[in-house]
C-alpha cells in the first residue's frame, strides 16, 4: 500500500486541523502520544482500518486501540463499570488503556475489535494527541506507528524510516516522553492485567485496593501487544547478561561500560523513555548479536523486561 509523498505537519492549529481533514478524508496519521507514535485512522471506517493493518503488516486477529479525548467520549463507546471508573478518574489522561464491554451501537469496525465483544480504549495526556483528539470529533484506532513486530517509534524520524510513504501524515510532536506504551487492563470481570506499561502495576493495584488477575491465554490476543514475538531489532537479543560476550553489543543499565546505557544511574523512568529510540540505535549501527544488562523487575522495570523479553523471543 503505497500513498504520495509523507506529508509531514507542524503541532500546530494548522498542521493538526489538517491531520484532521486527512482522518476525515479516511488516510492514515502518525501522531505523538505521550507513550510511543500512533497510527491512526477513523474507527468508525471499515477501509480506514484496514489500512492500518496494510500499512504496518499486522496480523488481522491483533485488536486495536481506540483513543479519545475524555472519559465522556470513551462511555459513547464502551460500558464502564466501577472499577474501570475508578481507574479512568486516577490515571486519565495517561498512559492506561481499559478494555471493556463494547456498546451494541457503538458503530465501531469488527477489524478494530478482531471480532471481540469488547473494545480497548485510552485517553491520552499529550496537547498534540489531545487537539488531534478534538478536532477530528470522533473515535481514532491507533497502534504504534511501526511495522508490525519491530521497534515502537518515540520520534518522528522513527515513524518516517519505518513506514516512510506507506501512511498519508505525520504530525511531527518531538519526543514522546513516557516511551512505553500504555498499560492494558481489562474490567470484563474481575481486573486483569494484560499488558505491562507506562503506568506501574501497583500503583493500579493500589488505587484498584486489590491485585490485578493475569491474563489466561496470550496466544489468543484480547488486546494488544500480546503477541509473544513483538519489538524485535534486527539483531538476536540476549537478556540478563553481565557482560558482552565477542562479537555482540552491550545495551546497558546502571554502572556498566557499554555501548549504549539505558540509564548509567539505574532510573527506571529514563531506562523506558530510552529503550526504544536505543534499540532503534542498535539496528543503525548494524548490530546482529546484542546483549541487555539485567533490569529490576519492579514498577517500570516490568514493562520493559516484557518489552526485552518479547524482542528476543524466537521469530
């Protein structure tokens, strides 16, 4: 799926207004959120979506999220029960994504959905998001703007090196600054964590006053990013290494010589604002064999271990 030449948008009125009118229109716009680039296009239009899955060679059976604006745009769409309430009101906008009951007449595509009852829906805490949010007045399905399995994008040149004229625009926001996607959980029932991220699992678990379920099956996706193989460089990852053996690189963390360091310091905030704009470093600088320091598996440390885990899973 070839479009013309990538239009690239400045953040602002102008640049966003006709982001909007490209949505509208059905193409395809990469923006910045405050996690990682999303791709997007209208939920609502069966073509829109499925553009997105050509665009980026994803598996048809991986559901997507829908971004909003507010929580009042979210109850439009999807059921919301106590807990999901309690949730929304603490971590939105932010980088929480709920799945819930989806609406009968929510008029949303069975691709955004991959044919499940329920639909993932988040509300991002970026301005750029957040008037593209606005000025296109309706729900927008966004994954990361990526090429289905490899890196997520954190920068505008990410998006642009990986599906370059494949999308219609891009609004070019800088940096994403929490650099992980978002965390999955499902309200169907008892909360269930599905996906670790941006937000630490206890800071859910104490707003919640109980601990999150773990998903049952995560080769059956409920939502994305459940894929086992998923963020790979082009590289083999080897994962909780010392030291580099001959012939890899070291990707660090905390007080270790390396090539690169995720955080000489040991910051788990900045390790996952840096991991993928760094794992996107490696397959520049050609590495083939790369092995990742050890990172505590606590608040942030989770969601990148899951990250690291899944880029060096088999493919």
């Amino acid at each position: 799926m070839t479009h013309a030449p990538l239009l690239i948008l400045p953040p602002d009125v102008d640049g966003v207004a006709r982001a909007a009118a490209v949505l509208r229109d059905g193409g395809l716009v990469s923006f910045p959120t405050e996690t990682v680039y999303g791709l997007g296009a209208d939920a609502r239009k069966d073509r829109a979506v499925a553009g997105i899955f050509a665009a980026k060679g994803r598996p048809s059976f991986n559901p997507l999220i829908v971004h909003l604006p507010d929580m009042a745009a979210a109850e439009k769409y999807c059921v919301f029960n106590d807990d999901a309430t309690r949730l929304a009101d603490a971590f939105w906008p932010g980088a929480l994504t709920l799945v819930l009951p989806l609406r009968p007449d929510a008029g949303i595509s069975r691709l955004v959905t991959a044919g499940l009852d329920t639909l993932a829906v988040r509300v991002p805490d970026h301005p750029v998001a957040q008037r593209l949010l606005r000025a296109f007045g309706g729900p927008v399905a966004a994954p990361s703007a990526n090429p289905s399995g490899r890196i997520s994008p954190t920068t505008a040149a990410h998006v642009s090196a990986g599906l370059g004229n494949k999308i219609n625009a891009l609004v070019d926001g800088g940096p994403c600054s929490v650099g992980l996607e978002s965390t999955i959980v499902s309200c169907v029932g008892r909360p269930a964590l599905l996906r670790a991220g941006g937000i630490p699992t206890e800071a859910l678990e104490t707003c919640l006053g109980a601990p999150l379920a773990l998903p049952d099956d995560p080769e059956t996706p409920q939502s994305p990013g459940q894929l086992a193989s998923h963020y790979a460089p082009l590289g083999t990852v080897r994962l909780n290494a010392t030291e580099a053996q001959s012939g890899e690189v070291l990707l660090g963390f905390g007080p270790v010589s390396a090539d690169l360091n995720l955080s000489p310091t040991g910051d788990l905030t900045e390790a996952a604002a840096k991991l993928f704009d760094y794992l996107h470093r490696l397959d520049l600088m050609g590495a083939t064999r790369i092995a990742v320091s050890p990172i505590p598996d606590r608040g942030l440390g989770r969601a990148i271990n899951d990250r690291l885990r899944r880029a060096a899973a088999p493919r």
